[in-house]
C-alpha cells in the first residue's frame, strides 16, 4: 500500500482516550448555584461536533453541559427564529453568523476537511478502499457502493459535500459531472446519524468530516487539498461552488472553519466558551486547529479573548 500513491488513512484510536477523559466526570468540583444545585449551561452545536462535546467537552468544565445536536443551519435556523435559546451556539460554517444568525461576534475554533469514511467489512467498502485517492469516484459512478451524505438544505456537510464532488469534476477531468450523477435523495442521512449506518450495514461509506471518521475509528480515504476544503491556498477554488439553501441564501465554498458564539454571558457560560474553542479535546477528536486560533471576529467581550 505504501507504494501505490494512495493516501488512505486506517483506523486511529481515540477510544482510549475518551475513556480516559470520561474517567474524569465526577472527579472535580462542580459550578453551583445559590441555590446549590449544579449550574446548567445549554448549548446548540452541529451535529459532527457531538461526540466531542458529549465525551471531550463535558468532562472538562464543572458546569452541567446540556447539549443539542443538529445540523448546522437548522441550528442557525432554530436560534434566529426564537425556537431554541441556547447559551452557546456553535456551528460548523460561519458563513452562518452572517445570515441567518447576526451575533455581535463570534470565535472561530478549529478547522476540519472532507473525507470518504468507508467500511471495509463490505464489498463496497473494499472497492473504495482498492480505488483509492485517484479513482474513489468511479465506483460510485458505477452504482457498486451505497454511500451516504447529509442534507445540504439543513447543514454544511450536506452542501460541502456537493461542492467536493463539483470540484472533483474539474480535479480529476472526468466526463461526467459528479455533482449531478453521484447524489440521490435516498443517500440522505441525519448528520448525527450518519457513520452510525456502517454499524447497521445500511451503506458501504459516506461523505463525512474527517473528525467524524476518526473518533469512530473508521478507515477513510483522503481526498486530495483541492478538493477537500480544507487548504488556505485553494479558497479562491473552493468559492466556485454554490448551494441556495431554502430561505435563498447562496453559500459558497470555502476553507472549512467552526465557530462559536455566547448568547448568554454568565460566569459558568464564559467557563463552559473558553473550554470549548481553546480545549485539547479538539485535537484528540480528529479537528485541527490552526496556530493562529481561536479567531475572533466582531466585538468579543475581554473575558472571552483575554
């Protein structure tokens, strides 16, 4: 395999680090109110953050972490529209602190790339594994793999996966438009549902964050930088695609980045904030994030960016 130019990454092992951070629930004091009751701090997120934030995050802060999953622009849409209240609101495109959420200001965190997470237990899974980094799509063209992806009408994974394939079009030069031929409604999964399918033998791979491969442990094929959303010097490419989301907002592609914002700034919140954009939880849930983060954008408050 090594020779054979295929960038396809195995299993990492993460669960003995979860177990680890799990093991430290209980073990510190916790936040209290006046009335002595643990303080409880809510907070609305995407759904490829999840596991994160229920086994990295929560063990962290002495708070009570209440955490609702979603996909990111149902999360943007529930907030704005007054349907949920959250403390923290974290999302995994901040495009969306432009519209529909307009927060005062907001932190970006960490940053993430698209991948091909297979099951290798399947036949289908084994082609994709065989095809590799060069020739991953053909299979799919074939119509030998069943492969999942999320709604892009409901969160960025589900657009950024179809602006990967759009831009896989011109990478690779294929005759066929990926973007047109590859995607079916009957694909579509809840983002927090998504690699789950492979426990259930519903699908052979899917179109998922890199982070969402590697704290399941499962195998996934690289993508090369042009294609994957996740190199600074290939913005201007990855702009070139575009999804219209249901309420007519256009967004393009870019560089892949998670952002954060407090809507309620109490001291527990602040705590709870500060662990979630700057925590090595992060890094050991298979995100990157870059030298120069958390970035602040807008009129972040001085306990957040001091």
């Amino acid at each position: 395999m090594a020779g054979d130019g295929k960038r396809i990454r195995r299993r990492s092992v993460l669960s003995a680090t979860a177990v680890a951070l799990s093991g430290v629930a209980g073990c510190s004091g916790t936040l209290q109110g006046t009335d002595g009751q643990s303080v409880t701090v809510s907070m609305l997120a995407a759904g490829s953050l999840n596991n994160a934030l229920e086994n990295g995050l929560r063990p962290s802060v002495d708070a009570t972490v209440q955490i609702e999953a979603h996909g990111s622009a149902e999360v943007a849409r529930l907030t704005a529209a007054g349907q949920k209240d959250p403390d923290i609101v974290s999302v995994a495109d901040i495009a969306l602190f432009d519209s529909p959420l307009q927060p005062d200001w907001f932190a970006e965190f960490a940053t993430n790339s698209i991948v091909i997470a297979y099951n290798p237990d399947t036949d289908g899974g084994q082609q994709l594994a065989d095809a590799g980094t060069e020739n991953w799509y053909q299979p799919l063209l074939n119509g030998d793999i069943t492969i999942g992806r999320t709604d892009p009408d409901l969160d960025p994974l589900g657009y950024r996966a179809l602006f990967m394939l759009e831009l896989a079009t011109a990478h690779y030069g294929t005759d066929t438009n990926l973007r047109d031929a590859i995607p079916r409604t009957e694909q579509i999964y809840p983002e927090t549902q998504l690699i789950s399918q492979f426990e259930t033998g519903s699908i052979d791979a899917a179109i998922a964050y890199r982070n969402m491969a590697v704290e399941r442990e499962y195998d996934y094929i690289d993508l090369p930088a042009e294609i994957d959303l996740s190199e600074p010097s290939y913005t201007d490419t990855y702009e070139s695609a575009t999804y219209e989301l249901p309420s007519g907002k256009v967004v393009s592609g870019g560089l892949i980045s998670y952002g954060a914002t407090i809507r309620n700034q109490s001291p527990a919140a602040v705590d709870v904030f500060m662990e979630h954009i700057t925590g090595e939880y992060l890094n050991e849930f298979g995100f990157v994030v870059p030298d120069d983060y958390p970035r602040f954008t807008g009129n972040a408050p001085d306990k957040v960016t001091n």
